[in-house]
C-alpha cells in the first residue's frame, strides 16, 4: 500500500455541511480552506517521514566499511589469547555493531560494489570461527545483492563457505555457473542410511568421495585433530606411529571442518599412512565437545564428554602431557610397554 494512502486514513475526516442553502456558503469556504488545509498537512507530513526513513538508514561509504573492517581483524587478533567463547562474543558484538544495520537494511542492493566486498569478507569471517549459519545466510544475502557484478574473488570467498557448511550441492552449482574460475572440486558423498547418525566423512579411496560415517564415542577415546599440511600433525603422526605408548588406545586421527576439503591431500595421507588414516569431521556441531579446532589438538573423551586436552607437539615431542592424559582414562592405565620404551620422549624428523 502507497504511504499516502497509509496516512490518509489516520487524518481527520473531512468536515460535513449542515444547515440551510441559505448559510451553506461561508461553511462551504470555510470548508474547503480546511481541506486545503488538511491536504497541506497531509503531505507536508508524509514528506517529514519520508525524510525521516531516508535519514534513519544513512548509507555507510565504502571507507567507513573498510575501516570497520580493519578493526574487525585487529580485535581478531588482539582476542587470540581469549577463551574462545568470550572471543567469540567480542567479534560478535563489533560484527553486530558496525556490519549488521547494513546487512539487515532493505536497501543492501544500493551498497556499492566495493562496500559489498567488504561485507562479503565481514560475514565470511564470522561465519569461519562460528560456524554459525545466521553468518552464512547474510553471506547469501550479499551475493543477491552483487547480481551478477560479483567478481571472481568474492565468488571464490562464498565457495570456501559454502564448503565450511558442507553445502556441496550449492558449491558444486556456483563453480558449474561460473567455468572460468578454479574453485575446489567437491566430490560426490555417498549419504549414511537412516540408523546412522554421522559425524565424520571416510575418504574413498580412487573413487573421489566422501562416504558419511559414525565414529562410536563410547568409552574412552582419544581424538586427535591433525592436518597433513600442519607439520606439527605430521611430527606428531610421526612420533606416535605404532608407538606402545597408544597401545590399547581407541583413537581417531579428525581432520578439522574449514573453508578447504583438502580432498586430495587427505587421500594421499591415507594411501601410504593406512594405519594412521584420517577422516574428515563432518559439522563442527557434531564434535560440540571440541572447543579448538587447531592442529594438533589432543581430545580425551569419555561417552561423547570431554575429560581433558592439550594442544601442540613441538620438536621434543608433547610426551609428559600425553602420559598425563591417558592416565585420566576411566580405567586409569598405562600399558607397561609403553613406560618402558626407550623412545618415549625422543623425536624423530619429520619425513
């Protein structure tokens, strides 16, 4: 509905004549001067609001954006040492401030291009440490907005995301619209039948797909999170490899969700590490208990809990914090052969 038709129904009624022919023409000007009056008023005040909403959502400049921007990933950095939920919420809050009016405005299609870069790298940002798809969804609303002016770098950016959130067919859509950009291949996943509740993806060998897959989190378990292309992953992979240490040990070698499959690199891992195989976590809501997806991370965890973790594995090895986190075990054990070993605390190069 128009705004003046909107307005007119609020104003007062236009005055009614009463009273004789005789003396109906004073009331007769005196009534037009008061409609002429009213129509004055009327639009006198639906200009004030219009003035008004213009002026409610004054369009930010491309600097301004950029700026907000800037700060945003100096807080980034500043926040590292933070809990991460704590870190987490002062993003948010800086994100929610300077970003979210613009994102949430009707009016998004008028941000110039440059300005919707920025926006695009704002969203994609939040989206990449929350996993929040509140995140991804403005990220949608912003590729709506370029059209069809989104130029190869922000296209790439909304791939990347829309692999974090596992939206393969989407991604494989976008690539197929776009043949002159190199995006990453997503290959086919093979879906886990209605019993299975999935969390991770097992690499196919030679047939280039994910197959959904449920790592049982009964007992106790240790989930390590590693990479192949994180040279402490593999120093770690390389020191532990048939160590007694993990003798009797349920263990899991996680690849972390992010803005990469890295399809070919895990595969090649688990072609010639097939006793260290990787999988690949599915939703990081899968893995709630998991509150650091840096690598390598080391999870003890009982019936899907976490009891303890640490992070890291310099050249001398993690080996006193690993004793001590499998001695949190339910059964509270260290295999003999492992206490024994004359390699235990020695590091070997990474190959």
């Amino acid at each position: 509905m128009p705004i003046a038709s909107q307005f007119q129904g609020r104003l007062p009624p236009d005055p009614i004549e009463l009273g004789s022919g005789a003396s109906r023409m004073p009331n007769t000007l005196e009534s037009n001067a008061m409609s002429i009056g009213h129509c004055r008023f009327r639009w006198f005040f639906i200009s004030t609001v219009l003035l008004i909403s213009s002026v409610a959502w004054a369009q930010p400049s491309v600097d301004v954006l950029n700026d907000a921007y800037d700060r945003l990933v100096a807080l980034d950095e500043a926040t590292l040492s933070l809990p991460r939920k704590d870190r987490l919420q002062r993003l948010a809050d800086a994100y929610n401030a300077a970003f979210a009016p613009v994102l949430d405005s009707p009016r998004l299609a008028d941000v110039p291009r440059a300005g919707l870069e920025t926006l695009s790298r704002a969203s994609q940002r939040l989206a990449y440490y929350t996993d929040d798809e509140r995140y991804l969804q403005q990220m949608i609303e912003v590729m709506e907005a370029f059209g069809d002016t989104a130029g190869p770098d922000v296209l790439k950016r909304y791939h990347q995301t829309l692999v974090q959130f596992r939206r393969f067919a989407d991604a494989d859509q976008l690539a197929g619209a776009h043949p002159g950009i190199e995006f990453e291949p997503v290959p086919d996943v093979v879906r886990a039948g209605p019993t299975v509740r999935p969390n991770a993806y097992a690499i196919d060998q030679g047939k280039r797909r994910l197959r959904e897959i449920q790592i049982p989190l009964r007992g106790d378990i240790l989930v390590v999170v590693v990479h192949p292309h994180c040279r402490f992953s593999v120093r770690a992979m390389d020191d532990l490899r048939h160590h007694p240490l993990l003798q009797g040990v349920h263990l899991v070698w996680l690849a972390p969700v992010g803005l990469r499959l890295d399809y070919e690199v895990l595969e090649a891992w688990n072609k010639t590490h097939t006793d260290q195989s990787i999988v690949l976590a599915r939703h990081t809501a899968d893995w709630s208990m998991i509150n650091s997806w840096g690598t390598p991370t080391f999870y003890l965890m009982h019936d899907g809990k976490m009891v303890a973790n640490f992070s890291g594995w310099p050249h001398e090895g993690n080996w006193l914090e690993l004793r001590a986190l499998l001695g949190k075990r339910s059964d509270g054990r260290i295999e003999l052969a492992a206490t024994a070993h004359n390699d235990a605390g020695q590091s070997r190069p990474v190959k």
